[in-house]
C-alpha cells in the first residue's frame, strides 16, 4: 500500500532498531501533506465565521500543541518554550513566559495550573493567575500528548508508553503504569482521558485500557481494533487521538482498525465499525464524530453505531479532530482554513482561512465558537454567526 511504502522509506533512512516510531506520512498537521489535497469547494454559506482576534505564540514545528482554556483564558504555548494568557473576550495578553525549553506537548489547564511537555520527558507546570514556575517533574520519557488535568490531578502519558498521575498541587507523583508496546508504533501518541471513574489509555495494538485512580492498576482491557495483515506496517492498529466518553460508554479510534465504544464500568464491547483515523473521535449528546485517515468526516449515531453522514469534499487536507459546536460540527486543515459543518447533514455552513499553515493539535471550544492553533504559531479566535 502506498502508506506503507512511505513509512519504510523512512525508517530505512532514520535506521530505527528495536521499538520504532513512524512518523512523517503519519505526522499531523506539522507538514505539508505528501499527495495533493482535495480542492476546497464553493457552497452556500448558512453561517459565518468571524475572526475576534489572533496572536503568535511561535512555531509549534514539528511538534502538534494545542490551545487550552478556562472561563477567562486561553493558553497557548510554542515549541520554542514561550507559553502566552490571552483574555478570552478581547485577546488582550494577559501575560508571557519564555520556559527556557523546547516544549512538545501543551497545553493543559486545570487546578490554577497550566502544564506542558517536553521532549526530554520534563512536566512544568505553572501558575495560571500569574505564569509563576509551580512545580516540574521528569519522567524520562518524550511526551507527544496534551497532558490532562482535572481535580486534583495531572495525568501524562510518555512515548515509551507510561501513564503517570501526578499531585496537580506538587507534582508528587501518585503512580505510575506502564506497557510493553509493539516492535513499531506510529509517532502519534494516544491522548488519555480521565474521568471520574478511570484513567483511559488507548495503545498500539488497538488496545484500550481502563486504568485505576487509585493506584494505576488496570480494571479491564478491550480490543478498539485487532492488528491484521502479513507485514509489521500493515499490522500497525495504534489507538491515537482523543478518547470521548459520557455515563455508559467510552469510545476510541484506531489506524488499520475501527471506531469502538465500550462499556465503562467492565469494558464489554457495545458496537464498532471500520474505520481507519489518526485523530480520534469527538462527541456531543447524540453522536461521535470521526475523520478518516484520508479525510472523509464521519458521524455516528452514539447508542446503536448506525452512520448517519459523511462529508467526503475535504480528502487529504489532514484534518483535525472534529469539534462539535451545537448546531455545528468544526475541523481545520493542512492549509490553514477551518471549516463549519452542519451538524445535522455534514453540508458544508462557513469556511474562514488562518495564516495558511497546517492547523494544529486539537481545536478549542468557545461559548459560540472555538480557537485554533497553526504550525506557524498563530492562535486564531472566531466567533460563528
């Protein structure tokens, strides 16, 4: 297949050994797409998109951050270690901080906490109030994933594989758990999901696992995807991307594999379907949202699985995670420009251009309209209308 021709073009190049990443063709949102992108389609709009305000917080490259948020703020960081509070009505800067290291993963609020990454396995957390240094911890491991914050807890996951949840007052660790991964993984490291009743993790090998807050001992594992095919690329069936889950289910996608969801409280399987993605899945009350690995945009009824739209108009443009917003479901692209669907049929409602670099990371939801981040460091708010 083609993926995998350019895959082993790369790791023939980097001369991996042992437990490799694959990145590259895989890479979201830091690169220029390596076939051509659809082009973009005319429509007529049913709603609008109207930039508020943006500001540069530096390149992200190669790294994918996302934006993250409170009732008051955003926050954003670079890959170059500046991290900025904006002020969420005007995009005022509240205030900047220059870390002193190379970030990759941020950024996560929470707890009057702000927390990022590094690829050296740093975690640092700081004020959110004044941006003031809290607490740092080192993990030794490079961390890809937005690390999440809720409660009284951070949770990080590193690419060797382990989830560590720490003290998000001190940063004292709590625990930590770990996992033997496959002989090659793809470079897109699964964000985890914490909730009240577990930690979720999903892995290589198409498995998600529900982990204990109490101690990181796992309560149950179920197959998201099963590997398939004669070579180690055509088996590769990583779980990457967001995790949803509401009261009853916890769903997750894999590459090569399925769009799963799962009992919570023992981890039955309730219902699946094919579908290959690299940046998860995203829900509101009703339905899950996916993007295929080529970029058709899907919606699922959440309760029996039945598919009930797909947007194919956007084919290789790398899009992000879908963003469900009432009415209306947002992904952005390889090219800078975020689009508006129509919830209800996935028909296109308002399309607005960025700085025309690659969005990044996950898209941040607003009260009435959401922020996004590009690889050229822009950090743009709209408003819909």
């Amino acid at each position: 297949m083609r993926a995998a021709k350019l895959v082993l073009s790369l790791l023939l190049a980097a001369g991996l050994g042992g437990c490799g990443t694959v990145g590259g063709w895989f890479g979201f949102g830091t690169e220029t797409p390596k076939v051509k992108p659809s082009e973009l389609t005319e429509f007529k709009p049913s709603a609008s998109l109207a930039r508020v305000w943006e500001v540069n917080v530096g390149t992200t490259r190669p790294y994918a951050m996302s934006p993250g948020g409170d009732a008051q703020s955003v926050f954003a960081a670079g890959k170059d270690g500046r991290i900025l509070r904006v002020d969420l009505g005007s995009g005022r800067e509240v205030w900047r901080i220059e870390t002193g290291k190379i970030l990759s993963a941020g950024v996560g609020v929470g707890a009057g906490r702000v927390v990022v990454g590094t690829p050296k396995g740093e975690v640092l957390a700081y004020q959110a109030a004044d941006g003031k240094p809290a607490w740092s911890v080192v993990l030794g491991g490079e961390i890809l994933s937005v690390p999440v914050v809720m409660g009284d807890s951070v949770a990080v996951r590193t690419i060797d594989g382990r989830v560590v949840l720490l003290n998000a007052e001190d940063g004292k660790k709590k625990w930590s758990a770990g996992r033997t991964l496959p002989s090659l993984v793809l470079r897109e490291a699964g964000e985890l999901l914490l909730t009240d009743k577990a930690v979720y993790a999903g892995y290589p090998g198409g498995k998600l696992l529900a982990l204990s807050l109490t101690n990181g001992a796992s309560i149950w594992e179920a197959n998201v995807a099963q590997a398939r095919g004669a070579t180690e690329i055509e088996r590769i069936a990583d779980v990457t991307g967001p995790l949803v889950a509401d009261d009853r289910l916890v769903c997750g996608v894999a590459y090569q594999g399925r769009l799963s969801c799962f009992d919570q409280v023992n981890g039955n399987p309730v219902w699946s379907r094919e579908l290959s993605g690299l940046t998860g899945v995203a829900q509101d009350e009703g339905f899950l949202y996916a993007a295929e690995a080529k970029d058709v945009v899907q919606s699922f009824d959440k309760q029996r699985g039945s598919a009930t739209w797909k947007q194919a108009a956007l084919v290789n443009r790398k899009l992000t995670t879908p963003l469900p917003l009432g009415r209306h479901v947002a992904v952005a692209d390889a090219q800078g420009f975020v689009h508006l669907l129509d919830a209800a049929t996935g028909a296109f409602a308002a399309r607005a251009a960025t700085d025309g670099s690659p969005a990044v990371g996950r898209l941040l939801p607003l009260s009435n309209g959401l922020v996004v981040q590009t690889a050229n460091g822009g950090v743009h708010a709209f408003k819909i209308h």
